[in-house]
C-alpha cells in the first residue's frame, strides 16, 4: 500500500490566509472532509463521544481519543488537530499527552482552561476555569515536553462560555500566548460573531487566532479572515448532518417496506470501494 505523506499543521498554516477543519469522529469523516477540500480535520471530542452515545464530559480516555485521532491521520494527507479537553488531568498528564500524541505522528493538539473533568461548551450551567497561571503552566509544559519543532499547541479559553467577557479572555489568552502556545482558540456560544470581533479587535496578533463558529454560521468565512482569524473549525455540522441523513434513511426504509426509492441517491457501492481502497489492496495480491 502507498504510504500516505502528511503536511504537519505548521505547513498548511502559512499555505493561505486561514486553515478551514472540518470536525470528524472516524477515518472515513476524515476522508470525505479532505475530499471537499478542507486543509485540516478536526477530531472532535464532541464527536468521538457521540460516536460511541456517551456525553461529551471527560468521560473517555485519552487512548480512546488518541485511537481515533490515529486512524484518521493514517488514511488522510492533511492534518489532523487533535481535540483534548482539558489534558486528561494535571501537568503530568499533559506531558503523556504530549509524548504520545506526538509519538503517534499527529502534529497538533489543543487543551482547554476548563477544570476536568469538562462539560461540553454549549450545554446550559456552569462551566469552571482553571486559574490563568495553573492553564499557562500546563502550556509551558506542553511545549517544554515536545520534541520536534513542528508539533503545534493550540491554547483554547472558554471564558467568553463562562461569561466572564472579552477582557477576561484577552487576559487568558496573553498569558497563554506568553507561554508558549502556537495559537490561541477563543470560543463563544452567542448567535452572532459580535463577541468574538470585539476580541479580534483587541488581539495584537502575538499567536494565530482559532475560531469555531457554531452558534454563529452566519460568519463567512472570507469575513472571519479579514477579521484577523488564522482558523476556523465548522466543529460538528458533519456529526449533525450524519445524525440527520441516517435517521431520515432508516425511516423511510421502514416506512416504504424496502430501499428501492432510495437507491439512485445514496452512494454506490463502487464508491464505498474507493474510499475503502479497494484497488490498491486487490493488487497485493499479485
């Protein structure tokens, strides 16, 4: 089998004005997100917990979603970002993190300021931070741990989720900066992308600036740029589209008795084949 070259973050990073990652929770996600053309994929916690009908909630290993982060890197050329909570503990663990992420070829993680364990961001409540200087230490430590120059921390605060406003997270994310994150994710759960510009108009551009604007998609992405953002993650409209077309076709095969009706619009067999690459394993066999 062709063994597949991958770009690290840190490449795609400076081929445009801004990477677009689509959220994925298996290889075949992944797949079909670069097949679109998005630079990156982004393995969702949210969606890997889905996959498997847990909450979001700090509730699988790191194994676990390093397993899946994996077997996406494997079948794709372009890089998965990793999704890791809160670092699945202390500094310590950020260290395993560290080492075995990296050791396992995915070039880029980001950890949030949540204490663990987290609740996933758009659930109603209370979410907790860490104290600034206690997230800048798991940082520092991060980088510190690294042993390759491309592998890429991405710092993520949830104080616009916690309501603690944009000075708050401006504050967070200078300090994150200072200790050595590669960029900062600022994340907000208001229905426009008013909250967030007030940041990008604050930043000074020290670290690349992350965005995922699910409660605002109305955010084109050529305004996102220009308003200073490095990244956007669309984090789980494939997880909710999947949710969506599975359920509508289960349910149509049991109300109309059969799938005949269905059939010139799903995919064709030839083509679950292609993404399975079937040709390339056919012809080890001599």
């Amino acid at each position: 089998m062709r063994r597949i070259t991958n770009r690290t973050f840190r490449d795609v990073l400076v081929e445009g004005p801004a990477v677009r990652a689509a959220g994925v929770h298996d290889a075949l996600g992944a797949m079909l997100a670069e097949q679109a053309g998005f630079a990156a994929v982004w393995a969702s916690s949210l969606g890997i917990s889905a996959a498997r009908c847990v909450p979001d909630a700090s509730l699988l290993t790191m194994t676990e979603y390093l397993q899946a982060a994996v077997h996406m890197q494997r079948r794709v050329g372009i890089p998965v970002v990793a999704d890791c909570d809160t670092g699945f503990g202390d500094t310590l663990n950020i260290a395993y993190l560290v080492h075995e992420y990296e050791a396992a070829g995915i070039s880029a993680v980001c950890i949030e300021d949540k204490q663990y364990p987290k609740m996933n961001s758009f659930v109603p409540g209370q979410h907790a931070l860490l104290d600034t200087a206690a997230f800048a230490r798991k940082i520092s430590i991060a980088k510190a741990v690294q042993t390759g120059a491309d592998f890429f921390v991405i710092a993520r605060t949830e104080a616009l989720i916690s309501g603690l406003g944009v000075d708050e997270a401006l504050h967070r994310c200078h300090a994150y900066a200072e200790a050595g994150a590669d960029a900062v994710l600022v994340h907000s759960r208001q229905r426009t992308s008013v909250e967030v510009e007030a940041f990008l108009d604050r930043w000074d551009a020290r670290a690349p600036v992350v965005v995922v604007p699910t409660t605002y998609p109305d955010w084109h992405f050529d305004d996102a740029v220009k308003a200073g953002v490095s990244m956007v993650i669309y984090a789980n409209q494939g997880l909710r589209a999947t949710i969506d077309a599975l359920r509508t076709t289960f349910g149509s095969i049991i109300a109309h008795g059969g799938s005949a009706h269905l059939e010139a619009d799903l995919a064709s067999l030839t083509e679950v084949f292609e993404l399975q690459r079937l040709r390339q394993w056919r012809e080890l066999e001599g």
